[in-house]
C-alpha cells in the first residue's frame, strides 16, 4: 500500500458511500470506502496534496489538533503483534477510550477510519486494531500469526490490547466498539478480562451464537463459510492453522459437525451471557432482518437473554449495511433520511455510559424494530430508487412483546391453478411432489448484496408466476383484507409444519414466504432451511421449523404465500452427492396437518 499513489477523495466518492453501501464486487468491501480511508491515513500522516472534500479536510485538520496519531504495534498474546491504529487526545483532561477490533476483512482496521476520527471529535481516545491473522501481507493494518476466529487467542489478544490502552492512554472509561467480527471479540473480550475492565461495548451486526448462525436445523450455510474464508486477505494454509483448517475442512464437507458445532459455540457471546450479566456490561446490539452472515434468529435469543442495560436495533437490510455508511465515511447531506441513525444511535450509547452525558439514552425502549419495507422512495435516474420518508421503527419493552397473537393458515392439496391454498381449517389426506436438487427463481438473496439495496430502498422483486412448479411447490392466500393499509402485521418467526419424505434418505425443505402484490410481483419476507435426515424412503416424517424473525406489514390486497423449495444457493442441500434429481413429497395427515403459524403484532 504505501508504494501506491494516494487515492483522491472527491464528492462523487462519498456519494457512492451513501447511496452504494459498503460492498463492492463480489464480497469485497467497496473500492470507494477503501480510497476514503487511504486518503484520510495519509491526510493524517502530513502527506502534502491529499485531496479530499471541504468536510473530511476540516476533519484531519481538526483531529490532528486535538490528538496524536500513531500506528503502534501492541504485543498480543504468546508475542503475536497487532496492527493498531491510535489517536491520543493531547489535553491532559481524562478521557475514556473505544477500542475497535477490526471486521472481517482483508484491510483489518483501515476501512473504519472516518469513524475514530469522529470519535476523537466526541472526546475518546480511540484505538482500532486488526484481530490476530486479519489483512493482506504487507500492509500496515495487517497482523501476525493466525486468524483464530473469535476464539480464546483473541479474548488474551483483547486483554493484551486493554493492558496497552491502560499504559499509553490512561482511560477514565474503556469501551468496544466493533462491526462484524469485530462485535463478537468485544463481547467475547468483555466477558472474559480477568479484570472485568470493560464499561459498554457496542455490537453492529454481530452474532448470537456462531455455530447455529452457520450450521442450523441440521443445513450448512455454506456460502457464508466461503466468502469468510476468502476475506481474511490471503489463502486458508496462510491464515488459519492447521486445527483450524481441518474444522473449516470439515464443515465444508459436512464431517465432524458435532465437533464443529462444539468450536463455534466456544466462540459464541450467548455462551458466555451469564458473565455478561454478572459484570453488568451495557450492551448495545444491532442485526438485520434479511442478514446472510449472522441470522438475525440467534441474535434475538441472545438478547432476551441478557440482563444488563441493554438496547436492540433490528434494521431493513443485511450485514453491516445500516452502519457501514456512518463507520466508513457519512458526511452531512446524506441522502435519505435516517441513513445516519444507526451509528448516531450506537455513538450515543457510547456517550452515555462512557463519557456520562445525560442524553436520550437512558429513555429508550430495548429494542427498536423497523418494518420492511414501509419507506417511501421516489424514483431517479439509473433505473433505482431513493428514500423520501424512513421506514417506520417501532418500540418494545423486550422482542417477545413485539408479537402480540398469531394466526394458522393451513396447507392445502393442489387447486384447479396447480397450487396450493393457505386455508382456515385443516386439510389431511393430501400430498404434492416436486423434484429435489435444482436451483430455482425462489431464493433468499444473493449474500451481503440484496439486503445492502433493500437499506437503500430497492428491495428485490420476484415473478412470482415463473417460479418453477416442478421443482417447487406453491401456497397462497386469497387477497387480505384489514383495517387500514395494513392487512397483516408481520412480527416474530412464523413456523411451519410439513410431512416430508423423500424417494432418498435424506431432503432439504427451503422454505420462503412472500408478500404477492395484485400484479403478481412478489417480495421476500423471510425464509428458512430445514434438512431432515435418516429418513426410510417413502415414508412420512413430520418437519417443524421456525422461519427467521421479521417485522413486515403486508398491504391490503395483497396475498400472502408460502413457497418450498429444495435449495437455495446460500446452503447445503440434501442431494449434493447425487448425479441425479430426486423427488420431495410433502403432505399433511390428521394430528400433524400441514401450516404455518403466522406471528402477528
């Protein structure tokens, strides 16, 4: 990096920020967010000709006022040295710190540097640093030895990092802030300094528990896995050691889980929620409703289950998409209202318990819920849309108070349309069949990118008259009615109950529900896989699963339906190994009927 020409930094380059998001091709963080923060490093650093727009040079300027910068290399544990990034306020008042574990991500702690220099405005010493084994070889965010993937090398690592903030800073406070993977090692580190030294912690689409956010209702989120492992900045024999390789080995080729599942659960903050609350730590928390990482389902239970003081931000969207803007480089004129709000509300958690501002925070409600997709947009050129109005957010004393009742739509046998009906009373006796093994038009999203336009206000379509009926089967309602605009206020995880067998001994059950419009476009509302196993071919074995958790209001006049399906590209699928289709039959019989429960609020 320091042998490249420094990037400019100009208007269109934070616009591309605020209206794109963080992710760029592929599941590479945005060139744009990158040039941003190469800029502001070497701005930092006295470079001469740095350009960079009015606000971002104001800024510089006035964090290299206030404060010293510097790019020390703190000790770790057994000596691993990490890649850190500094600002030291220079007055001699007592300030408390925020150190930031880096995400995920082949540039370690360089992406998020507009961030600490906002946090430096607000009067923290910041110091950011690259997890152990994160970054591409040669440049200065990178650190030594292996990635240990929030596991105990990085709770001593934390420590190590707080020993150095204590000697060189001299907090009054310490706080975590992390995004991503990062937000798990704050938690992690939190709950296990031996010194319980941690005040507030900040966790931006973080994660519950690791081994059920990857590997659940016995189906491998396979792409997840992949584009982890292709985002540390180099190739697995390089960044991993060699017990780790063999557990990532082993979930790929689906060997060992039990064994899998025991090292992710070490490294999950839901194990440890029972040392969270003993030490009392505030805990701000945010996830996504349609998140492809960290599954917004495990990060529910983990909240519920803390104690301390704590606040719940569940956004349109997917990973990192709501904050990445406001971590990476938001600047005033932001282009649609409330883009702004998820870090302003995370910062202001942060002034509250570590800087002891009396501001708003102590008056909020636990958790705040935002509903898909209740934005208003306008369209502009370039064929997408822009946000007029937010979507409306909602307050809750706790997320199981989000659903207020329910309601069951049963499964019906095929009607004169070849689908399905989601009826008012129970319908035995029937089955339908579909081959098992092909991709079809109903999947969940392309990972990080869809729910990243949903934040932006372009939530993907589908046609829902295409999707393939042979390789799906299709249940809907007759158009809703309600008072109002709203004919059903989605709130919760649905659930649902299917007889399954399979002409093989084994069948994955992706399931999805939509909201259909009368023009028969179809949105997405939330989907689940389910893969059973041990199945004797041809006999029924009932399935019950819950979807992932949604906030959704569903128009009047719309329909609401249930798709099925046997693979979705985000997963395993039973099948994989076989060179040909299978068939999946799916049916109700009396005392086990075929529905699905709908959560409502």
């Amino acid at each position: 990096m320091t042998s490249e020409t420094t990037p400019s930094v100009t208007e269109a380059t934070l616009t591309d920020i605020a209206t794109n998001g963080i992710w760029g091709p592929g599941h590479s963080v945005s060139q744009a967010v990158v040039d941003v923060s190469r800029a502001l490093l070497a701005a930092l650093q006295g470079e001469e000709g740095v350009e960079l727009p009015q606000e971002l040079a104001e800024l510089v300027a006035d964090v290299r006022r206030i404060g010293t910068i510097g790019l020390p290399r703190i000790t770790g544990h057994e000596g691993v040295r990490l890649s850190s990034f500094r600002i030291k306020l220079n007055d001699d008042a007592p300030h408390p710190v925020v150190i930031v574990p880096a995400g995920w991500n082949p540039y370690g702690w360089l992406p998020f540097l507009y961030a600490y220099l906002r946090l430096a405005q607000r009067g923290y010493h910041v110091l950011a640093y690259s997890p152990r084994g994160i970054g591409i070889e040669g440049w200065p965010s990178t650190s030594e030895g292996f990635v240990d993937v929030a596991g105990p090398n990085d709770w001593a690592d934390g420590t190590c990092v707080i020993d150095y903030a204590q000697q060189t800073l001299e907090p009054s406070r310490i706080g975590f802030l992390g995004e991503s993977y990062g937000s798990g090692i704050s938690q992690l580190v939190a709950a296990h300094d031996p010194a319980a030294r941690v005040d507030a912690v900040v966790a931006l689409s973080t994660w519950g528990n690791l081994a059920t956010s990857l590997y659940h209702n016995g189906t491998r989120h396979l792409e997840a896995v992949q584009a982890l492992i292709a985002f540390t900045g180099g190739p697995m024999e390089q960044k991993f050691d060699a017990e780790t390789q063999q557990f990532l080995k082993d979930f790929l080729s689906g060997r060992n889980l039990d064994e899998v599942v025991e090292w992710g659960t070490r490294r999950s903050p839901e194990t440890y929620v029972d040392r969270t609350n003993a030490r009392g730590i505030p805990t701000f928390i945010s996830n996504t409703w349609h998140e492809t990482l960290f599954p917004v389902n495990p990060v529910l239970d983990l909240f519920e289950r803390l104690t301390v003081p704590k606040r719940l931000n569940l956004w349109i969207g997917d990973h990192g998409a709501p904050e990445g803007p406001g971590l990476a480089g938001l600047v005033l004129g932001v282009p649609f209202p409330g883009l702004a709000e998820p870090t302003r509300e995370a910062y202001a958690w942060l002034d509250h318990h570590l800087l002891g501002i009396a501001n708003e925070v102590p008056d909020w409600a636990a958790v705040k819920s935002q509903s898909m997709f209740s934005y208003q947009t306008v369209a502009i050129p370039g064929g997408t849309n822009l946000i007029t109005v937010p979507a409306r957010r909602e307050a809750h004393p706790s997320w199981h108070e989000a659903t207020t009742g329910s309601e069951t739509w049963y499964l019906t046998g095929a009607g004169d349309t070849g689908d399905g009906a989601l009826a008012d009373k129970p319908a035995v006796g029937w089955s339908r069949e579909f081959e098992a093994g092909a991709l079809t038009s109903s999947v969940a999203g392309e990972l990080l990118k869809a729910g990243q336009r949903e934040w932006f206000g372009n939530p993907g379509t589908y046609k829902f008259t295409e999707f393939e009926r042979d390789q799906l089967l299709v249940w809907s309602t007759d158009p809703l009615t309600g008072p109002g605009e709203v004919a059903r206020r989605i709130r919760g995880a649905a659930t649902v109950r299917l007889g399954v067998r399979s002409s093989v001994d084994a069948a994955t059950v992706v399931a999805y529900l939509y909201d259909v419009a009368p023009n028969g476009t179809a949105r997405i509302i939330t989907h689940e896989p389910y893969t059973v196993t041990d199945l004797t071919p041809q006999v029924n074995t009932t399935v019950t699963w819950d979807l992932q958790a949604a906030s959704y209001d569903l128009p009047v006049g719309h329909r609401l339906a249930l798709v099925v399906n046997s693979r979705d590209p985000l997963y395993s699928y039973a099948g994989s190994d076989l060179p040909v289709l299978t068939t999946t039959t799916v049916g109700s019989v009396s005392g086990s009927e075929a529905r699905l429960e709908l959560p409502l609020g």
